[in-house]
C-alpha cells in the first residue's frame, strides 16, 4: 500500500479550531497563512488552547488580509488587517516580536473567552519556528491510540498536526527521523517526536477535556527513546518549498 496525505489542517490564529484543506503551500517558515496569528494576555505572553479550551470552537481563516472569526452561534467578524506597534511576547520559553492587530478580534474573542487578550501577528507562530515548521502524523498511529483508549476512532484533530498521512504501520514515522521524505513538490526532514501535552485531551470542537490522552500515551510510550516526553507524531523542516496536497505520495528520498 502507498503512503498518502489523507488530510492537511491548519488554524489562522493559533489555538482556533484546525480548518481541513485540499491543499498548502510550504516554505521554510510553513504552511502559507498557517498560525498566522497568535493570542497574548496583558503582560504578552501567549495564550493558546492549552488554556483557553474556549479557542477551539472559534473557527478562523484569512483571505486577501481579510480576517474572519466565526464564532459558535453563528457570529463572524471578517474585516481588513491593521497592524499597529511592534511588542516582544513571550512564546514558550522564547520571545518573538509580534504586531499588534488592531480592529474588533481582540476585544470579540476576549469576551467569548471570558479572559482579556490581544491579537498579533507574526508570520507564522508554529511552536518550534523554522526547526519545526511542519508536523505529521499517521493514521495507524491514531489506530493505535484508539485501541488504547477502547473506542473505535480518535479525531487527529485533537495533536493539532499539519500532515496526516496513511498506508504505514503504526508510529511508522519514529523510524522517519533524519530523513528526507519527498511530499508532493516539497522535500521534508524530519528531526524530533512532538511531546504531548493537555491540549490534546481536549476535544477539537468543544474545548473540553474528554480523553485522557496523556494517560494513555504514558501508559504505552512513556518507555520508548524519544527527543521529547510522550511522544506522538514528528515534526521537521521544509528543505525545499512546494505546494502539498491531500492525496499526494509520502517518498523517502535516498
């Protein structure tokens, strides 16, 4: 059996609700548009799902430097992109220079959410930068983790991952890292495991926790030699850019 991209998500504002797409174009800073944006509290430090299960059930995309956020009853707010001052954030132990976005988001998302935050822009606010530019997973991985979990399926959406593949065995792609893969016109590497944290027990829709996913993980992976803690799934750089579409073969490349 092949080895395809059954599916590609990516969220506009980091910590929305992933949006499924037929295809994207990669660069080294990843997927066009993808994380776009992130959130910040007061003292600009971001904000995502991991604490703010409320994200999930907004639903953002941007076209033309036109913003939307579709918010769960029905509400969307879509005008033109204003960028304002400069600020550094703090972005996990790392600080970026984020511009402030200025219009009616914050302030939306804010009440929605019930926490006071701002809105920036950063080109990409994927979690490891360039290093880290893409992630993958495979369906015979999230298999596995079903029959850990005693249930029939488990949404990917829950890992948050640009590329979903299948056609390989279950954590297949352990055994991908330091190596070239050939995906449509883009040419990956590979080089860590995503260690797994609490927002993967958050259900993709909702934001609320309903599997105990890094239970279950712990229990079946905690052992295995990995560049994170409970690993699942792997991410890398784009080495050559190209568009990637749902569909397109998975190559290694000698």
């Amino acid at each position: 059996m092949s080895v395809t991209v059954s599916a590609l998500n990516t969220a506009t504002i980091k910590g929305t609700q992933l949006v499924s797409v037929g295809r994207v174009e990669l660069s080294e800073r990843g997927a066009e548009g993808d994380r776009r944006f992130f959130l910040a509290d007061g003292r600009q430090r971001m904000r995502n799902a991991k604490q703010i299960g409320a994200l999930q059930q907004l639903v953002s995309s941007v076209v033309s430097d036109r913003l939307s956020v579709r918010f769960p009853d029905g509400t969307v707010i879509c005008e033109q992109v204003r960028l304002g001052q400069t600020l550094d954030c703090q972005f996990y132990s790392h600080r970026v220079a984020g511009q402030l976005v200025e219009g009616p988001w914050a302030e939306a998302i804010s009440e929605f959410c019930g926490v006071p935050l701002r809105l920036f822009a950063a080109g990409s606010a994927v979690d490891r930068g360039a290093r880290g530019a893409v992630s993958l997973v495979s369906h015979g991985s999230l298999q596995r983790l079903a029959h850990e979990a005693g249930t029939d399926s488990v949404d990917a959406r829950r890992f948050r991952m640009l590329l979903e593949v299948e056609g390989v065995a279950a954590h297949a792609e352990d055994g991908w890292l330091g190596q070239r893969l050939q995906i449509g016109e883009a040419v990956l590497r590979f080089d860590g495991h995503v260690g797994r944290c609490l927002i993967t027990s958050r259900d993709p829709e909702s934001g609320q926790i309903t599997l105990p996913t890094l239970d279950l993980l712990r229990s079946y992976r905690s052992g295995i030699q990995a560049s994170e803690p409970l690993p699942f799934g792997v991410y890398g750089r784009v080495l050559r850019p190209g568009t990637v579409r749902v569909g397109d073969s998975v190559t290694p490349l000698p």
